[in-house]
C-alpha cells in the first residue's frame, strides 16, 4: 500500500511563489510507486485546496482558474485518522493521509506556524518541529543562541520598529558603533527579501524604514569584507547529521539577492524551461575552498543544526573573509529553497532519495515522539466540585 502524503505550500507569506516552485519541484520527485501524493495549496488569504492540477507550475498563472477547478479543504484528526476533507455540500473526504511533507518558506508558515497546526492535529510530519522552526526564523534569537554555544556570528545589533521611531538616534548610535558598511534585515524573513547593503550613514534610514516594512524586529550585522558566501546543507535530526557537499554562491550585489535566487531563471514553464528556484542561482559546486576550511564549514554546520534542535533537511549559509578565512554562520534555512536537492545531487544523493530519507527520518521521529508520555489518561476534573471547592491556587 502507497504512503499518502500530503504537501503543503503557499500560505500568506511574502514568499508565497518561491514555496510554490520548491513544492513542484518536489511532488515531481516523489517516487510514485511508493506514495500517493496531495497537493495542499494554501492561499494568501489562507484558504486550503487541493487537486491534482495544483502539481502543474502552470496553474499558477492565474489564481482565479486554480480557486475555480480545484476542492477547499481542511484538515483535522477524526478519531486518529489525518482527514483531508472538501469544504463541499457533502463534505467528501478526499484522503485519510498518513505524512505531511510541509514545503513552505517565510514568516507565517515555516517559522513554526505550520508546524503548530500540524502538531495539534496530530499528524506526522516532515522536517523541524515547532522550537527548531521557530529559532530558524528569527535572525536575532538565533544568533543569542549561536553566541551561548560560542559559535562565530558576525558583529550585530537589533532593534524593534518602535523603538527606533521612539529614539531613532540611539539606534544609530548602536548601528555606528557596529561599524559600517552593514547589512539592514528584516529579523524574520527569508529569501533575501528587504535586505538592504548600505555603505554609509547617508542611506541607513531608508534601509531601516524599508525593512520595517515587512517586519517589526530588525537585524543590522557588520558587513564581512573579501566576502565569499558558501551553503551547506544538512540532514537528519539531534542523534546524527549529514553535510552536503558546499556550494558558492555568487551575486552580481554585495550579498545574494531574491533576484539571484528566484528570478534567474528562464521563462515559461517549470523544469528545463523555466525557474528552478534556488537551484537556478549562480553558484560553484563544490566551493573553491581548502579541506581544511570545507571541513570546518561541514563540522559548523552540524553544530548550528544541533543547537537550533532542527531535522529533516535544512541549509546553513555562511559568511567568510577569503583574505582572513575567518568563517561565520549566517543563518539556517529549516526549509531552504528547493529544499537544497541540487547540493545533495552533488553529494550523491539524487532527488528521489533526499525525500525518501527525509519522509523516513520524520517516521521514526514520530514513533520516537509518541512513546514519550504526552498527556495522561486520568482525569483530575472528574470530581471536581466547582470554583467554591477549591482550596487554594492550582500549582504547576
């Protein structure tokens, strides 16, 4: 009997049309002889769908012909079983799904949101639970945890939107101190999306303002200087990690932009002629650096993974002075663009096989999760006598 799994993508996010191309890419490689694959599409106004069109780039093209052909759903736990069911007058299930392969990116969605639903319903599921998305997202929180650990995090500050608006000199005070040029972000985005490079303190306001924008909590790091950029993708959970081989990433910017990632590539449909997200950027495999300095990237990577209690697959980018070599992590991806197959393909391990391992790997961490005590069958309300009857506070 074929695994049914359902993929979910989309979502309101920003980057709402990188998680469509990374989630086609996928279902395109899924082993159809092992699983039955459901497309769930989550639109920017966060309604569900599902249908067998939605595996096609195409339908993308225009969202009111997708919402005219394809079936509203939910999904919810009926009596154990992972029940896809159309929003309809008859309310057909469309599949009892045994997995969930989340392929989303951004705030809304990978930064824990998605997991969090998905671990109330109860369902299996593939990649970082909520804590480890949850960190992944956030630049700044990330970055304390990779300072408690002594891992080598570039110069930074952090600042929230109102604090900035309520006393905009001390926060240029602190970003003068940092040092420029600096890197402006948004602290829990992705994709490089309203990330700004200033040079001096003639374009900082502007840089800040635009990142406010799309977040309330802002990142401003020293820029590395000499700068050569390398990813390295990981697999697996706390008890045993593998790298991938690196990769460099080269940008025609100070740093790699939304454009060098998602709009490099060709036109028309997606495959050989049109974008392949993030494996359409322009990169080196394997990165032209020494072993020694590979293996450090490689050893880095694992320790960042294990420290943000991530699984699944994710990609850590990092930031190196090629004159210094002084090597410092960037941030993790728990869900990276393209879910990092292109890096994998490299380390011999084709497509097909990345998602095997990982729909395996989240198997046993579901089975590993459930025989943990998650709740108890006792219930200490079946005597209870209302608010009159109790004495004292309840105590944790």
């Amino acid at each position: 009997m074929k695994i049914k799994v359902g993929v979910i993508f989309g979502g309101p996010t920003v980057e709402h049309e990188v998680s469509i191309i990374s989630a086609v890419q996928a279902m395109e490689h899924l082993n159809k002889e092992k699983y039955d694959i459901y497309p769930i599409y989550i639109s920017k106004d966060r309604t569900w769908y599902t249908g067998k069109m939605l595996a096609d780039i195409d339908i993308y093209r225009d969202f009111d012909t997708l919402k005219r052909f394809a079936k509203k759903v939910v999904l919810y736990n009926h009596n154990g079983l992972f029940r896809l069911q159309a929003l309809n007058i008859f309310r057909t299930v469309v599949a009892d799904l045994d997995i969930i392969l989340p392929v989303v990116h951004g705030n809304n969605m990978e930064d824990g949101t998605i997991q969090g639903y998905l671990e109330l319903v109860g369902v299996p599921y593939v990649g970082s639970n909520v804590l480890g998305s949850s960190l992944g997202q956030d630049k700044v929180v990330m970055k304390q945890v990779f300072e408690s650990l002594n891992l080598p995090v570039v110069e930074y500050t952090w600042f929230f939107d109102k604090e900035y608006f309520l006393d905009k000199e001390e926060i240029i005070k602190k970003v003068k101190k940092v040092g420029f040029p600096v890197i402006v972000k948004p602290a829990t985005l992705g994709s490089s999306v309203g990330i700004t490079y200033v040079k001096d303190i003639s374009g900082l306001e502007n840089a800040i303002e635009d990142a406010i924008s799309y977040d309330n909590k802002i990142v401003v790091e020293k820029a590395v200087e000499n700068l050569v950029e390398v990813n390295c993708s990981v697999l697996g959970t706390y008890e045993s990690q593998q790298a991938s081989t690196l990769e460099e990433v080269m940008s025609t910017q100070e740093f790699l932009t939304y454009q060098d990632k998602y709009l490099s590539g060709g036109k028309g449909k997606f495959g050989s002629k049109g974008s392949k997200g993030m494996a359409s950027a322009s990169r080196i495999i394997p990165a032209r650096l020494d072993d020694k300095t590979t293996n450090l990237v490689q050893d880095l990577a694992k320790e960042a993974f294990k420290a943000l209690n991530l699984s699944g697959v994710c990609r850590i980018d990092f930031l190196i002075n090629s004159k210094t070599n002084k090597v410092y992590i960037n941030e993790p991806n728990t869900i990276p663009g393209s879910l990092s197959f292109y890096l994998w393909e490299e380390t011999n391990k084709p497509y097909e096989q990345l998602l095997d391992e990982m729909i395996t790997l989240a198997i046993k961490q579901y089975k590993v999760k459930h025989q943990k005590t998650i709740s108890f069958d006792t219930n200490i309300l079946s005597n209870f006598n209302g608010s009159k009857g109790i004495k004292g506070k309840i105590r944790k």
